[in-house]
C-alpha cells in the first residue's frame, strides 16, 4: 500500500471530503416566501457550467497537531484533469496531477513523487467520488435534490433544506438570492463537514471558502480559502514534468 503525504491535498480534500456551503455578505431578516420546487431550480440556476477552470488561492490550516499555509495555483479541465502546485514564501513545495485514472504527486524539496490509482486515493482517504464528482465539488456545484426528496423545507432567514443523498445527509441554508450560505454534510463514516462561502462573484463563485472538518479519529480542523484571478473557458498550458533524478517513493 502506497504510504500517503497528506498535506500536498489538503485543499482537494477539504471539498471532496463532502461538500460545500455558502455565506454572502448581505444581511436578511427574512426571506421571500417560496416554494421549495422555486428554490431548487434556483440552485440548479447557479450550477455552473465550463470547459477550463483556472484560480489562484491562499490557503490557511489549522488541525489538531499541525498549522500551515501557502499560496496555491489551481487549473481544472473537464473531464480530463486537475492541476494544483503549493508553494511557501515564493518556494513551490509539491505539484499534484489528478487524472480520471491516476493520482501524481511531486515533492520539490524533497526530489522525491509517487503516484497511485484515483481509486485507491480516494478508497485510503474513504471518499465514495468519482473523478467528474471531485471536478465538480472544486468548482463549487453540489448535490440538487428534487423537490419530493426533501426531508424538510422551512422558511426564515434562510430557506432550509434537509435531504439524504448517496450515504450521507445534507443540510443547505439558502440566502434569499438562492445561493448556498451554509452545507453541513455527514458521511458514512461519521465525519461532518461545515463550510461557509462568502465574496460571491458576477458568476457567482465565491472566493472565500471556510471549512471545518470534524471526524471521529481526529476532532475538528479548519482550512480558509481565498481565491483570486478566478478565470472560466480560458484554457491555459499545464506543466507536469518529473526530473529524472527524483525518487519515486514505495
């Protein structure tokens, strides 16, 4: 079995373990009375769309035995892969390769990489996703349920959603311009994921993410993100050479 590195996917991670939420910066008392189907096509109004997906971040964690942080490059082509490097004071620490079918990963301060299957990443961290789920999560488009699936729909300062979907269990707040203000997700394994987005763009992307993650093994850590130069469909060039030299690790 492969030996994994955890903190070169931390930022994958912290949307694949389960999902998003969002918060925006506008106050409400009270939202508009709607009905639940109104609400649910609202949210599939803001799934987004694209061939190329490209964003730079700055990432922030804070578990239980360790603190980081860094600066992040992120580029996303649809269906075919994702590409992340992570680097620390201008010193780029490790680059990731994430393909349908395979997993990279390059550790520049070490000369050292080492690759596995997608599948059993995903199986070693027990993320039950695919490769089109993971794209889709980085982007921020989540599980719709439809409306006869709702467990619970409630209307106050935020519509209120509570639905089971593929071994978990979902709950949304949603602002009353129909984007997501808050997601806490359980999973199989009995970990919990809350996360808050705020500074929406035009396109209704939001470019601060904060994520807490709760699991039974290893209590709760936070990571903050925050995007910038956040591009759609402008394809760019992606670099993922390893240096002879390196060692692949076992």
């Amino acid at each position: 079995m492969t030996t994994f590195r955890v903190w070169p996917i931390l930022f994958l991670l912290a949307f694949i373990s389960i999902i998003y939420s969002c918060k925006t910066t506008k106050v409400i008392t009270q939202v508009s009375e709607r009905s639940s189907e109104e609400v649910i096509s609202g949210l599939n109004e803001r799934h987004t769309d694209y061939s190329f997906f490209s964003a730079k971040a700055r990432m922030k964690y804070n578990g239980q035995e360790s603190r980081m942080g860094g600066r992040m490059n992120i580029l996303s082509k649809k269906d075919s892969l994702i590409w992340m490097n992570f680097k620390k004071f201008s010193i780029e620490g490790a680059r990731t390769l994430i393909q349908p079918d395979s997993i990279w990963i390059i550790y520049r301060l070490d000369d050292i990489y080492e690759q596995g299957s997608t599948d059993e990443y995903l199986e070693y961290y027990k993320v039950d996703l695919s490769f089109q789920d993971l794209q889709d999560l980085l982007v921020g488009n989540v599980p719709i349920p439809a409306s006869e699936d709702l467990m619970t729909f409630q209307s106050g300062q935020h519509y209120q959603l509570a639905f089971e979907y593929d071994e978990r269990s979902y709950k949304y707040l949603v602002n009353e311009n129909l984007t997501l203000h808050r997601a806490s997700i359980k999973d199989q394994y009995n970990r919990t994921v809350v996360i808050h987005f705020d500074d929406y763009d035009e396109q209704f992307f939001a470019k601060r993410k904060d994520i807490e993650i709760i699991t039974p093994e290893e209590g709760a850590s936070k990571i903050s993100i925050k995007f910038s130069s956040v591009t759609f469909d402008v394809p760019k060039t992606i670099k993922f050479d390893i240096p002879a030299h390196y060692r692949r690790l076992p």
